[in-house]
C-alpha cells in the first residue's frame, strides 16, 4: 500500500521561477545577424510552401541581416498577424524549419522560428505600426470566439474596412494561446500584449464573457450582422473510456494547463509526487514537462503506440525527455486503480501493430502506481454550442466548411481548431481566420 | 622539408613571410615576439624625421561580410609616432638578437634631398638589412606631399630612389601606391633610380562606410573622418594584378617584387609566389590574429611544397606567368557546361534564378511529385560558371568540358574580328 503524495509547494519559489522561464531565450542581436547570415535566400523557398501562412522567410530574414527590422516585421505580420506567438509555439521542425535547404544539407536548419521571434519582437516593442484601414465599408462582422483564429480573422477584416464585434466565452482574449501554450513558450504575458498589439488597428470591439448559445444566440448574430465567423475551437476533452474517470486525482491536462496558466503563484498548485500523463501529442508533452517543472518526481508518459505515432514531434518528445519526463510506449491503459477514492496507479495493457497493421492488446499487463493522472488524448467539438440555434454541418466532428471557409449554413464562415482536419495547431488557426477574413470581404463587396 | 629561404633583392630571411610596416613592427616588444613566433622578417613601421607626427583617435574602419570580419580593412594612421632614436636603438637591439632574420626600415622624409640623405645616415648603424621607400601611404602624409603624392609621380620616385642608392649600398626596395592608373610606370621608375625591387602594394585609397546618423565616413573623428587605405583579404586581386603586370613587364620582370595585399595564409603566398613575388608580406592578418598565423603560414606552403615536389621557391617561382596572356589570345573553341550533382542537391533554386535572372537562362525548374529538381540546358549554357560560384553546396555544380580539345581559335583570327589576321 502506497500513500498518495499530492501537495503545493514542492520547490521554492526560486526555483519555480528559473523552471518556468523562457525555454529558449530571445536572439541577441550579433547572434541573430550571424544565425541571419546563413539563410541561403533561396529562390522559391521551400521554407515558405512549408509556412502554413506563407511568410516570404528569406525576405524577412535577409531584412535582419540588413538592419531592416521594420520591413522584416512587415513581411511576417502582413502573412500572419502572430507572427510573435507562432515563432514561440509553432513546431518549426516540421514546418519551415523542417524543409529549410540546410536541413536537408547538414541538419543544421537556420532558426527561423528565432529569428521570427527576433524581427516582431524589436517590432512590437518599437511601437511602430504597420497597418492602414481601409476606408470605412459600413459592414459589421460579428466573430465567435478571442482565439488566434478568431483575432487573426478580426484583424484582417478590420484592414479591410469592416466593422467586427469579437464575442468570448472567457474573460481574456486569445484563446489556447493565454490557456493552453505551455507557460514557458510564452513568458512575460506576451499572449495578452499580443491581443493588445493586434487590437491596436482599432474597428474591433470585443465582447468578453459573451458564450454562444448562452449569452448570444448564432441566428441573432445572423440577422444584426452581415457575416458570422465561427472560431470557438475544441471545447471538450477526449475521455479514456475507462470505469470511474471521474474520482480524484484524475484530471484533463487541458484544464489543469488552463489553471497552471492563469496562477499568480505556481507554489500554490498542487503537484502529484508520481504523474502518470496518458496521450501522445504536444497537450501529453506539455502536461509532464510543466508538472516535471513544478516538482513532480517521477513524471511518465504512456502511449499507446510508437514514438513514429506520436503526433508529438521529435524535438517535442527529446525535450520532455531532456526536461526528466519518461516516455513510454505500447502502453494502453486498462483500468484505474484507487485508494480511498483517489486514484492510486494504472493498470496498462502492452500493445503491438499485428501483422495487418492494426493495434491489437499482446495480453501482457503492466502496473503503475500513481498519485496523479492526466488525461490528453484529444480535444472535441462541444456538440451542443448553440442548441436552439440551427447549426452548420459536421464533418468527422468538427464544422464542415468549403475551400472558402464558408459553412453550409448562408453567411457563416467557420475556422481554426473547430474545422481544422488535419493538425490543430496555433498557425493553421491564424491562416484560417486570415483567407475567411479575405473570402468574407469578397463576398460582401 | 622544402627550403623556404628567400632572397628579396639581396635581402634574405629563413621564410618567405615578412610583416609589412605597420603597427605590427612599430616596436621591439612586438617585432621580438614576431620573430620568437616564426616570422622571416620585419619591415619596421615608417620612420620620418623628429618631431614625431601625432595621430588621432578612431583610426580604422573594417568590412565585414556576411558574419566574416574585416574582410576588407582601412586606416587613417600615419608613419611611426615615435621619437627616431627610440626606433633606431630598437632596430639595433633587435637585428643583434635576431641575425638571422630580415630586417628591414621603413623611411618616408620630406621630399628633398637632404632629409633623404640625412635619415639614410641615421639608419646604416642600425645594422638592417635594408630600406624600404615608402612611396605608398595614400592619406595625411600625402597631403604633406610624402608618401602615394611621391608614388604618383614616377620622377619622384626615380629621383629619390637615387639619392638613396647614391647614399647607401643597402638594398633597397620601393614600395609602392596602388593608387596609379598604371604600375608599370612607377615600377620602371624605381628601377631606373637604381632600386633592388619593388614592394607592393601599399593601401588603396578608400572610404569604407558612411554612418548614417552622423552622415560622416567612418572611422569618424569627432564628426569627420578622411579618406583611409584600404587592405586586408579584399584587396589581394588587386594586389595579384598589379603584381602581374610588373612580372610581365619586359623591363621589370627580372626585378624583386615582394608581394603584399590582402595574404592571409600560405595558399596565398604561393599564389603571389607562383605570380613572380620572392617574399611577401602581411599586416591586416597579423592584426586580426596575432603572430601565430605565421605557424600555418610556413607549415603549410611546406606541406604543398613537398606534395607538389618543389625543393625551393624558386621551382615554382614566376610558373603561372605565362599562362597570364591577353583576352585576345584565349581559345574561343573551349567549350564548358554547368553539371549539377543531383546527389548532392539541396534545392535551392539558387543556379536557377542566377542563372534566369544574372546569366543565361540555361537552368530549368522541374517541379514533379512536389519535388523540384534543376537541370541545365546545354545549348543555352555559356559556361559562365556563375552557377557554381551560386551554389552554397561543395562541388554540386562543376564544369564539364565538351569541346573535342583539338581545336583551337583566338580572337585575332575571328571572323567576326575587324581587325582579324588574315592569315593564320
Ligand atoms: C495544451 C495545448 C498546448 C498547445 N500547444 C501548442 C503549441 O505549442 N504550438 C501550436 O502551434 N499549437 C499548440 N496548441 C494548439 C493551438 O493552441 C490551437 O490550435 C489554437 O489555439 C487554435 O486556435 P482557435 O482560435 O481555433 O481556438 P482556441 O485557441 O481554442 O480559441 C477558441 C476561443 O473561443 C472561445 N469560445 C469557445 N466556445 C465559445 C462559445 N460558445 N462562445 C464564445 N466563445 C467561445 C474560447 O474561450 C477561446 O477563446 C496547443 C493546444 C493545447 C490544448
Ligand atoms: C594600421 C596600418 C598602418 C600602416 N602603416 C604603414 C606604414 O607606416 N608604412 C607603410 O609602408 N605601410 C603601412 N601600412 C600598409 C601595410 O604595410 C600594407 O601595405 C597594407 O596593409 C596591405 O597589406 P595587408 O592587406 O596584408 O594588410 C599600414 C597598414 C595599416 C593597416
Ligand atoms: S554556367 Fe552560366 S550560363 Fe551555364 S548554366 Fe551556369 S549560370 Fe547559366
């Protein structure tokens, strides 16, 4: 029999501090000119294909070189209006970083997501402005949801000349970005000046503690404004499907990450002395770094496949293990072990592919005993957004849109985590919120 | 182990490589531990007559390229800030200790004869190895009418180059200003006043930047800055041009050069060497890296020397002058085409668009299966070889040669050349 050790306050507030600051510190300038150097300014880049906003990475980096920081930051802000936060969280190493020339020639990328960071970041903080609105068009948006593809459609829209109103769920705009991102990707509130940054054009007003469905209804916003964008994003967690989830001590990464985030004092938290985080994407990856950081002492992460599966990359996995998580794989749980109603360890069943490449159970069994687990196997559509309201369609479960971005219901456009198909990922949400913020102004002039 | 020993117009040192007159050699304390690193010789930093000149502050700029620094240097300095009987005691001291190395002074006086003569007298009890006239500084002393205002004027040059000679059995070498639209005039000037050889070259007159907020050259001196000399790795063509042309110069191809412009290392000095040069000399290098390069510098030609069977330097002394000719005589038959290594490729699009956009138009972008490959399109391709100087990747681009090789035709006999020689 085991104690269950689950307290605040493992490590000192020292100590807290230094585990939570930036993961990987801002550029200098002289080290940002030499890192500058490097890009080959490739013609037709396949740095930019692999952008999903397509940024023109080797203008923007031959910019730096040349002490052009504003023209840089153009070039990156005009493609994606967090272009601070997606060089912080973007996994560059299957985006541009990944297809960079050098990758392929010495696997020595050029840092572009650091360089990113380096332009906006001397941008943002000179105060300048880059962006003009266009002469007024007396058409009003109303975007469903602060998140980045919410605030990336907004903006474009404003640009453009229109009107938007930004409804909200939460009390802070900006989404996953201020209560999902790993706290040490985004340091120093950058999520919230990034909000303010963005909202800097003007024409936007915002609307916070406004849900859907709840507090505005979806066939109102209809009638009061020319076009609806929906960007409300994954409100539900995927369940393990195993008996008695809900005792103590088993909890949504998702949640706990939101918490984590929004604490004034991270010693107040508190921590399991054994974490065991089921799941196999970067939520997984984030929840055991973050509870590794907090002063958990043995943190494993179980997967249920192998680590080519995973949908965490490479450098996401080698740095959960480089930050003293455990990872572990064809490990399917099977049931919850519990002690007085906490739950006290995983029973986990080994996995294998069988010959037709199905996942099937090999029968052996594994024990694991746990003060905390988490659970990050996916987020879900919240079916029921506006239950009075007549819905657009859905599509594997989430809002089935056309390449325009535009939902089967008239006027409605729809975009980030909530439609996406294929990665959920902060720069897919931004892109999306941009071509419907580009689809919307051409129907509506 | 090849003999590196050189002989520059009777001025001899274990190795080919000297310091030029600069900062480096401005004093004991630095020449000894030249020499305690492995360098042949010293050419003491500029002495002119007392008072000694003052400098200022802020005296260099620099280019750098891409991350590489001061690829391209310049100064404002001027000659020796020192009192002369400071420098010559130390010159004495130094040669004493050192026997077997060169030693050679630096002089720039006022353009008369006496102040040549007198400074001559000054020096001969130094014990050195020889003189070195500068005729080259391009910046403050030319103003005083010394230096490159001297080395402009090919008179000048003849005529003081004699009053030294006539003073003094010491060799002496003439160095020389870049800054002439023709060197070999200056170099028949040296030698006809009686010069042992000729040193060159000295700094190109340059402004290396401008600061944009001061709207002043860089260095900048309160506010203002002048016209500097430009050395360092970006002056070296000029330097083996110049080089050339007094190696290829019937008047002057028997005359000492010793080489200076822009050596780093010992692939350099080979290819000054291998341009007619019998020593070289070097400055922005030692005052970017400090003596130690001297290591590779002798360790390293050595190396090449032995590979390549050269017991001497004279065995490959003057060997790629003959192959510098005139445009009018390269064979127009020769025909290369760009190669690419599709094995080494990284897709960069780099040949491409240099191509497209600088040359020919003779690479094409092959998009297939999201995949893009680059192929080069014979017919178009001059052979220009921009390409391969493009590509960021060793040895991916190269040059095939496609022509029989048997034929041959120079301009002086094309039938699209006016001027042509009938007959052939
Ligand atoms: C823990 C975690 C870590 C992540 N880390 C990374 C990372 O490192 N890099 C990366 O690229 N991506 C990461 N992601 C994914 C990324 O955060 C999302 O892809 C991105 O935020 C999606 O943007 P969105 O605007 O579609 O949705 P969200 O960011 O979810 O924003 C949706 C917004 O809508 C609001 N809303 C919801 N329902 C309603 C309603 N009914 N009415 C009004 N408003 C509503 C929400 O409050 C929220 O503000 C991570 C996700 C998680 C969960
Ligand atoms: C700071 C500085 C001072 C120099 N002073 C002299 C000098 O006093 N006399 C002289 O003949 N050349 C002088 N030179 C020129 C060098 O001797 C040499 O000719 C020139 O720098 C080219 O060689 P490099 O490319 O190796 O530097 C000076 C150069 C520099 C950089
Ligand atoms: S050698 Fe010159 S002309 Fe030929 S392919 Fe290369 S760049 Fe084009």
């Amino acid at each position: 029999m085991t104690t269950i050790d689950v307290r605040a306050g493992r490590l000192s507030q020292e100590q807290l501090a230094l585990n939570f600051t930036d993961a990987h510190p801002a550029l200098l300038t002289g080290n940002a000119l030499v890192e500058a150097n490097r890009c080959y300014f490739c013609y037709d880049a396949p740095c930019v294909d692999a952008c999903p906003t397509s940024i023109d990475i080797p203008n923007f980096i031959r910019k730096i070189s040349t002490g052009n920081l504003k023209g840089s930051a153009r070039d990156i802000l005009s493609q994606n209006i967090m272009g601070g936060m997606c060089a912080r969280v973007c996994p560059t190493e299957t985006l541009c970083e990944g297809a960079c020339v050098r990758e392929t020639q010495d696997h020595q990328p050029v840092r572009i997501g650091e360089l990113q960071r380096y332009a906006t970041d001397s941008f943002m903080e000179s105060g300048e402005t880059i962006f003009e609105r266009a002469e007024s068009s007396g058409k009003k948006i109303a975007v469903v949801g602060g998140g980045p593809a919410g605030l990336s459609c907004a903006h474009r829209l404003a640009v453009l000349g229109h009107q938007v109103v930004i409804f909200e769920a939460r009390d802070k705009l900006s989404g996953l970005n201020e209560y999902g991102i790993a706290a040490y990707k985004t340091v120093n509130d950058f999520a919230q000046r990034e909000v303010d940054f963005i909202l800097e054009i003007g024409g936007i007003e915002t609307r916070t503690n406004q849900r859907l469905g709840q507090d505005v209804k979806l066939d109102d916003l209809r009638q009061q404004f020319d076009a609806v964008f929906l960007s409300v994003g994954l409100g539900d967690v995927n369940s393990l499907g195993l008996e008695s989830e809900d005792i103590a001590g088993v909890y949504d990464a998702v949640e706990t990450i939101a918490e984590l985030r929004q604490s004034g004092n991270l010693a107040e938290l508190s921590v399991g002395r054994r974490v065991i985080v089921i799941g196999g994407g970067s939520t997984a990856i984030d929840i055991a770094v973050q509870s590794k950081k907090l002063g958990a002492e043995d943190v494993t992460l179980a997967y249920r496949r192998g680590p080519e599966q995973m949908s965490a990359t490479w450098k996401e996995q080698e740095f959960a293990q480089t930050n003293g998580v455990q990872v572990k794989h064809w490990l399917a749980p099977k049931s919850l072990q519990s002690e007085n109603g906490h739950v006290s360890g995983i029973e986990f069943e080994c996995t294998t592919l069988n010959p037709q490449g199905k996942l099937t159970a090999t029968g052996e069994l594994r024990n694991m005993e746990a003060d905390v687990v988490f659970k990050a196997i996916g987020q879900t559509l919240v079916n029921t957004l506006d239950a009075a309201a007549e819905m657009p369609e859905t599509e594997a479960g989430k809002i089935a849109v056309n390449a325009e971005y535009e939902t089967s219901l008239a006027g409605v456009w729809a975009g980030g985590d909530c439609i996406s198909s294929g990665e959920d990922l902060t720069v897919h949400a931004v892109e999306h919120g941009k071509q419907a913020a580009i689809a919307i102004n051409r129907k509506l002039s | 182990m090849a003999d590196l020993s050189c002989n520059v117009g009777g001025i001899k040192s274990p190795n080919p490589f000297w310091l030029a007159s600069a900062p480096p050699t401005d004093k004991l304390y630095n020449v000894e531990r030249a020499f305690r690193a492995g360098w042949g010789g010293v050419v003491w930093k500029t002495l002119g007559i007392d008072p000694p000149i003052v400098n200022v502050s802020s005296r260099y700029g620099a280019v750098h390229y891409n991350g590489q620094r001061m690829m391209g240097f310049n100064n404002v300095e001027l000659i020796t800030d020192r009192p002369l009987e400071v420098n010559l005691q130390e010159i004495k001291q130094v040669k004493k200790d050192w026997p077997d190395r060169a030693v050679v002074v630096s002089l720039m006086v006022p353009c008369n004869e006496k102040d040549w003569k007198y400074i001559i007298n000054k020096i001969v009890d130094t014990g050195c190895d020889g003189v070195e006239l500068n005729f080259g500084c391009p910046h403050g002393m030319s103003e005083r009418g010394m230096g490159a205002a001297v080395g402009q004027v090919p008179e000048y040059v003849e005529m003081v180059t004699r009053w030294v000679k006539e003073s003094t059995d010491l060799p002496c070498l003439v160095k020389l200003t870049p800054n002439v639209t023709d060197i070999r005039k200056v170099a028949h000037a040296a030698k006809a006043g009686g010069g042992d050889g000729v040193a060159l070259i000295n700094t190109v007159n340059s402004i290396v930047s401008v600061d944009l907020d001061q709207m002043a050259p860089e260095p900048t001196i309160d506010g203002k800055g002048s016209h500097g000399g430009y050395c360092g790795p970006a002056v070296k063509p000029i330097a083996l041009h110049m080089v050339t042309e007094i190696s290829k110069d019937p008047e002057t191809q028997h005359l000492p050069i010793s080489a200076i412009g822009g050596i780093s290392n010992w692939r350099d000095a080979a290819e000054f060497i291998a341009l007619g040069a019998s020593g070289v000399q070097v400055c922005t290098a030692a005052m970017h890296y400090g003596f130690k390069i001297v290591d590779d510098m002798i360790d390293g030609l050595n190396n090449w020397m032995d590979e390549k069977g050269y017991a001497t330097l004279e065995d490959f002394r003057r060997m790629a002058v003959p192959n510098v000719t005139e445009w009018q005589y390269l064979n127009l038959k020769y025909d290369i085409k760009a190669r690419i290594d599709e094995s080494t490729c990284i897709h960069c699009g780099l040949c491409h668009i240099s191509c497209e956009d600088g040359s020919h138009q003779a690479i094409r972008e092959i998009k297939a299966n999201g995949q893009r490959s680059f192929e080069v399109i014979d017919e178009e391709c001059v052979g220009c070889n921009l390409c391969m100087f493009a590509c960021p990747v060793p040895d991916c681009i190269t040059m095939e040669r496609v022509d029989s090789g048997t034929e041959y035709q120079n301009w002086t006999t094309h039938p699209n050349n006016p001027m042509r020689v009938e007959d052939n």
